[in-house]
C-alpha cells in the first residue's frame, strides 16, 4: 500500500525507506557505492537513460519513448535485493515478520497459512501498478514526476501492492509480499529513490468469517440493495465489515507488538487509499511521539472481483521496511543501508534475528555546503526532475537538498530557486576540491537537461 510519512519531531533525522549487507547480489557482485575514490561525475549522456533505442532491466529490453525517465543511477539498485540479503537490517525486519505470521496463523495441517513472495519483478505494467488497483486516471500518483517510467506502458514498481491482483487470481487467500519499490523524491536523511515494502492480504468465504459467530450460518458478507457509507462499501454487510476490521486491525496489532513489544501503545486514525475502504493507518507510541507505522483497510471488492474471487471479501496492510528498521535499530541516514562498509553490516550479524540490537553510529565526517541558483524556464520545470539529476551526478554522497530561497522579478515575473545542497561521504573526509567537480557538474547539467538559467 502507498504510504506516506508525516514529519514528527523525533523522526525527521529517522525514518521512511532502505539497507544492503552481503558482496553478492544474485550472485553478482555488487558496486561499491560509497567507496573512497574521488567521486565520479556523469556526462549528460549518462544521466538519463534514453540515450540508446532499448532499456535492458534483469535480462529484459524495454523500448524507450518520451515517456522515459528512469536514470542509470537507479536502473543500478535494481537487482540488488537488500530486503534478502541475510544480516542485512532490512531482511531482519522481514524475517521476523514473516516468522510471526508463520508461528501465529497455522493451518490444519500444520502449514503456514500465510505464503511469502520476496522475489518477483520490480518492472511492471502501468496498469498493474494503478489500474489494478482502481487509481483514477487522474490521481497525483500517477504523474510521470513521481515514478520511474521505462516507457508509457512500463514502469518499477511504487509500491508492492502492483501485485496484488495477479496473486489472489493465481487462487491465494493469504499472502505476504516483499520488495523494492522506486518513487521520485526529495533528498534527505529520510527519503531515496529506491525503498523496499512488506504488505499482507487476507481473503474469507462466508464460512470462514463467520464460523465461531453464533448462528454464523445466518449472516452473509454481500446485500444486494446496500450503500455506501464511511463504516463499509455498498456490496459489503455491516456484520461482515466489523468482523473483518476486527480481524485486521488484531492481526497487526499482534505483530507490531512483536517487533516493538508487548507493552506498546497503539492507536488508529482513519485515512483514504484507492484501494481500500474503509482505510486505516496505525500509529504507535515510541519515545514519546506518535509513529505511523504502517496503512491498513478492507479490500475494495471491485478489485476483489476482478481477481476472480468475488465469492469473498478481505484486507491488506502495507508498511515500509526501511521505516521500522530506521525506528528498530536506530539507524539516522537513509543512506546507510546501501553501505557495504563492515562497521555498518557487522552491527547486524545477530545469532537470532529477534535479538535487541541499536546502531552504533560510525565516525561522523564533515558536511561541505554548496549553494546552486538558477532561474527557472517559463514551463516544465519541476523539483522531482531536479533531485533527480542531483542524484544521478552526486550519488550518496549528496546528503540533503533544501530550497532555501523562491523569488520572483518584480518586472519580468521570472522565477528563481536557490538549493542547498549538503554533501559527506560516509567513510571518509571529502575535500573540497573533490565537491567543487561534483557541483560544478551539477550547475552544468541543470542547465543543459532542466532548461534554466544559472546564477553562478
């Protein structure tokens, strides 16, 4: 399920998506992405893939078009894994969830009821990605600004929940998945283009959720004449709702315990997804302020119906991983999870994967700040198209990117943005000479690709 964060006081050097651990990544091995070399900055030709006619992802060739915006610099994380990469702080988080669901919800037969999927494709179709899921053609989720496009009809994936569809149509009640998602964003401690997600669904028939009600056999999950309410949807018994957000919200809060522990405080606020109705977000009580932790609510039955099971109803949940490892184990930089620095992944190397652990932060190495300005075209300039090339030219080695000045002439209405762009290495000391080559890069290639006029 999308989420998004909130800004809450202790969390806004904390918090939202990312991690990495072992050298080899589907039996590749992996770049290494903050090494101690002088930094290398890109031609314009590398920052955009789009160059050539095709896009090679994992194996595939996706033709290219002016719908195309997917950089070089984050067609590298794909593959890569982090959330199954053993040791890793984001695989530990799946683990124990997906070790909670495995020892708490058993079948008959003494199977796991919940199956997990952790390796399926991050190219999808831009249908899977937002019709499937009964986005509008109009929502702000799909702007091309906010995804990483192959072409008009291929995208990575923003968020998990682009599978949803195709896995209860393969006949599955009861599923967790995991996964990288990809969203353009701001920079900052907190948020990166690439972030990994875990979600759940849960489907009952008539028998199953109403089995232990006395004179279950009565109550029915459908009325025919019903409307739409902010209780439940038009299609859906009033019984049939209670007993499933019942069922949903017990189910997460047993888990979440899991992972905080028992004596957790926990609350829930009503929200709006697309895909779900009613919605809910769960927010919990950690070191004295209010975390959401995750979105939750009962599956829009159009999208169950869709799916071929349309003799059942259900719910889903989706939360970040990179977030509750960030909260988890204390982890300030978003950043840090792409690390294969061994004072980083060693910290996580635990005999059993419910073991307390708390970061121990590495040596902290000076920032040095640069400020770039520009004016800005009369159209087609957006701060998404920005961050992006910051990224693409500056790697992790950009820290945060703040707008720190808007103004506006007063004779000629033209519009200019000033950034600050902090830059540190997590490893070692940058100087300055090699910062002045990255930034200089960047004032450069604005230019050239954004359409702006400097003011340097």
């Amino acid at each position: 399920m999308r989420l998004h964060f909130k800004s809450l006081p202790f969390l806004k050097a904390l918090v939202h998506h990312r991690p990495l651990c072992c050298s080899l990544a589907n039996g590749r091995p992996t770049k290494r992405l903050l090494s101690s070399s002088t930094p290398r900055h890109l031609t314009p030709s590398q920052l955009l893939v789009g160059q050539e006619s095709m896009i090679e992802v994992l194996g595939h060739c996706y033709p290219r078009d002016d719908f195309t915006n997917v950089t070089t610099k984050v067609l590298e994380k794909v593959g890569r894994n982090l959330h199954n990469q053993a040791h890793h702080p984001l695989w530990l988080v799946k683990e124990r969830i997906k070790g909670h669901f495995y020892g708490a919800y058993v079948k008959r037969s003494g199977n796991p009821l919940f199956s997990v999927y952790d390796n399926l494709s991050p190219v999808v179709t831009t249908e899977q990605n937002f019709d499937s899921l009964l986005v509008p053609p109009d929502h702000p989720s799909r702007k091309r600004g906010d995804n990483y496009f192959l072409n008009r009809g291929t995208m990575l994936r923003a968020h998990t929940s682009a599978h949803q569809r195709e896995l209860v149509s393969s006949g599955l009640d009861a599923f967790l998945l995991a996964g990288d998602v990809y969203r353009r964003d701001e920079i900052d401690a907190r948020h990166y283009p690439v972030f990994h997600q875990m979600e759940g669904v849960r489907l009952f028939s008539n028998h199953e959720l109403f089995s232990k009600v006395s004179n279950g056999e009565e109550l029915s999950l459908f009325e025919s004449a019903g409307r739409r309410t902010t209780q439940k949807q038009e299609k859906h018994t009033l019984e049939a709702v209670k007993l499933l957000e019942f069922d949903l919200k017990r189910t997460l809060e047993c888990m979440v315990r899991h992972l905080f522990g028992e004596e957790l405080e926990i609350r829930w606020v009503e929200c709006y997804f697309p895909f779900t109705h009613p919605s809910f977000e769960m927010e919990v009580r950690f070191q004295d302020d209010w975390l959401e932790v995750l979105g939750c609510g009962l599956m829009e039955q159009e999208l169950v119906n869709s799916a071929g099971a349309g003799n059942k109803i259900g719910w889903a949940f989706g939360l970040g991983l990179e977030r509750l490892a960030m909260v988890l184990y204390g982890i300030p930089d978003i950043r840090l999870f792409w690390s294969q620095d061994e004072r980083f992944l060693k910290q996580f190397c635990l005999p059993n994967i419910d073991d307390a652990v708390t970061f121990k932060p590495l040596s902290k190495y000076p920032a040095l700040i640069n400020d770039i300005s520009f004016w800005l075209p009369a159209e087609g300039y957006t701060e998404n198209d920005f961050y992006d090339l910051v990224r693409s030219i500056g790697g992790d080695l950009v820290e945060n990117v703040t707008l720190t000045d808007q103004f506006t002439h007063p004779k000629t209405q033209k519009r200019s943005h000033c950034y600050r762009i902090i830059y540190r290495h997590m490893e070692k000391t940058l100087t300055q000479d090699e910062v002045h080559v990255l930034h200089s890069s960047i004032e450069q290639a604005v230019v050239r690709e954004l359409g702006v006029t400097g003011r340097y």
